[in-house]
C-alpha cells in the first residue's frame, strides 16, 4: 500500500506543477496588460503627441493566450489474482496525462448592420396609457412580451406590443414610483424617490436596497446585470451614479462632480460600448463617462440652437448603433447624438407634446412618454 499511496503523491505533485506554471503565466500576462493600459491611461492624459506617434498597439502580441490544459485523471485498472505483493494485486494506476491545447484570442465582431437614419420619422402607435402625467416606460429588447410604464399613481401598467394593455401583468407598488427598469430574467425593479429601491419578481417585493444619506432617482439595468442607480444627498448639493450588484455597491463617481447637485430627474442608460449616459434636466445637459466613470464628454445641445427655448434633457436612451436619444422637453423634440456626442437629427415632426421618458426596441423603433397627456408613442426614426 505504500508503494500505491507514493505513487498517487507523485501523480499530485506533477499535476500541482502543471497547474502552477499555467497560473504563473497567466498572471504574468495579465500583469503586462495591466501595465499596458496604465500607458495607456497616461497617453491619454497628456498632452505629449510624439507618445501618440510612436505607440504600437500590443493587441495581437496579447491575442496569444496560455496554451489550455487538458488533465487525463489517473484510472485505476484491477488486475487478476497472482502470486506478488498486496499492491500488485489490487491493480494498477494509468499515468497522469496532460495535453496543451493552443488558442488565440479572438474579439467578437461588432454589430456591422448599418439603420440609416429617416429623414421623416413616423408615428406606428400611440398607447393612451389612462396615467396621470406619464414618467418612465421601459421594455425587454430581447422579448418585448411586456412594455411598463409609471406614472403619477401607484400604478406601474405592462401593455404588449400591439398596445394592449396586460391586466394580469400589472403591478401596484403602494407608492408612486419614481422610476423603473427590468432586468434579463423579468423582474421589474423601481425607486420610491425617498430611500429605497425595490425589486418585484413572480408577484413577490422585496427591498434591495435602502438608503440613510442618498435619495434615489432613476434606474437602468446593464448589460452584465448590474443596477445603476442615480441619486442626490438630503442637502440637494451633490449628485452621483451608484452601480449595484444585488443589494452590493460595486462602484461609485470619484473626483470632480460630473451631475448638478440639487434634486431633479437623472434618467440613465448604458450605451453598447459600456459607456453610461446621464441626462441632466437641471443642468441642460447629457454627461457621458465611460465604464471606469471617466468624462467623456457633455452634450449641451446644438450651438447655435435651432430651438425657442433652452435644451432641457429628460429621458434618454441608446440604440443597437449605440446613438443616443434624449429628450428636450421644452422644445418637445428628441435630439439623435452619434457615439462621441455629436448632433446627428431631430425627431421633431411627430407633434411630441412635453416628451420625457424613453427606450429602444429591438427593431430601433423608440417609445416616448408624452408626459402631459399621458401617451405613449411608438415612433419609428430609422431604415
């Protein structure tokens, strides 16, 4: 039996090796990127071109992944009864085996399916929701089995796509929601505006998040299934973005303010390059930060405007060509904002009355909340 047990110790050791050496290269690699990107980070901040010049991207040399270890586990194979020691006659152990598979990184290609945009956008629907001053409307790209809008009331109302409204899928908060969004799997998610943010699932509520110092405002869940969650303290002098995962905050604004201080709606969104996008209403602005929260840039509105009256963004939203879309709820109008923040077209003919929330389908066809009114119109800007 001793000679047995040195023989699996000596199986153990071997595939300890193995995996080590993976791991050490592993973490090597992953040291290099850090550093990479911390280069990169630098470049950016400087104002030194010649950097800019000479920089070599390392993309295919990071392509080039450890080899993948594949482990064969040591069988145990009986052997017949013969005149030998114990351990012969109990059986004997195949070798460890282990197989290196080579791989290459390679990226998923971008979404190449261009929509133009209309030059005359049409109205397809126009939902009378029955809500007093209608805030927020949101719906799952991927099914569209339910469109939910919120209002005044405590009422948080799903309607399909056709407009009809789904009694069985209505929902009564006991409080008038400040905003809403969904999640992948369904469940419905919203604010109460005074401390906490709720989660509703097959019928059943559940606080997920409660508050002491912050109030929160609006919602949107990412596309890795965390929570972003805009908020302002009790003195109304400061604004961020909380992103959430479950009842645990991952990630907070650093530095500077990026969002007006005082109370005020901040609806969000997440673009498909992961940056997140904050409609300011009370600074007359939309701010866009990537994942990391960095500033990308402000949008201000056209300059000179062709509007009357000042741009007050209020809801906004993103695109599968990862436009932007915000409202301008005084000059009843949506502005069209390409991934780097500049104007590309107005939604202006389709006689909006005080727009405010909004959301993409699937198809690029965008619900706006007619705030007043109560409407909901499914608008249809691009090929």
């Amino acid at each position: 039996m001793n000679f047995r047990k040195k023989e699996i110790d000596e199986n153990k050791k071997k595939n300890h090796a193995i995996l080590k050496k993976q791991l050490e290269e592993i973490r090597h690699l992953q040291s290099l990127m850090q550093e990479k990107l911390h280069t990169l980070d630098d470049m950016e901040d400087s104002n030194e071109i010649s950097l800019t010049i000479h920089y070599s991207s390392k993309n295919q040399e990071f392509s080039k992944l450890p080899p993948k270890v594949h482990v064969s586990m040591p069988k145990l194979i009986p052997k017949p009864k013969e005149k030998e020691e114990l351990c012969r006659l109990i059986g004997k152990l195949t070798t460890l085996s282990t197989t290196l598979e080579e791989r290459v990184f390679t990226a998923k290609k971008p979404n190449t399916s261009v929509r133009e945009l209309l030059d005359e956008p049409e109205v397809l629907n126009t939902i009378k929701t029955g809500h007093e001053k209608l805030y927020s409307v949101i719906c799952l790209n991927e099914e569209e089995i339910c469109i939910w809008t919120s209002g005044q009331t405590a009422k948080i109302i799903c309607y399909n796509t056709q407009g009809v409204r789904s009694p069985e899928d209505n929902k009564k908060s006991g409080i008038r929601p400040n905003d809403i969004a969904v999640y992948s799997d369904g469940a419905l998610v919203y604010s109460d505006g005074i401390s906490t943010v709720y989660k509703v699932k097959n019928d059943q509520t559940e606080e997920i998040i409660r508050l002491q110092e912050w109030i929160p405002v609006n919602l949107c869940v990412t596309s890795s299934g965390d929570l972003l969650v805009t908020m302002f303290n009790g003195d109304e002098t400061q604004s961020k973005v909380f992103r959430y995962s479950g009842s645990t905050v991952k990630q907070t604004d650093d530095g500077q303010p990026l969002y007006s201080g005082n109370y005020g709606h901040k609806y969000i969104t997440e673009n498909r390059n992961l940056d997140i996008c904050v409609a300011d209403s009370e600074a007359g602005a939309v701010v866009v930060v990537n994942q990391a929260g960095k500033l990308r840039f402000r949008y201000t509105g056209q300059s000179p405007s062709a509007k009357n009256k000042p741009f007050v963004p209020y809801g906004i939203t993103t695109d599968s060509q990862s436009r932007i879309l915000t409202s301008d709820y005084d000059n009843h109008c949506i502005h069209i904002l390409d991934v780097d923040g500049r104007f590309l077209q107005y939604i202006d003919s389709c006689d909006l009355n005080y727009p405010v929330g909004l959301c993409v389908d699937k198809y690029d066809s965008v619900f706006v909340c007619e705030y007043h009114e109560g409407n909901l119109r499914k608008i249809r800007y691009s090929k």
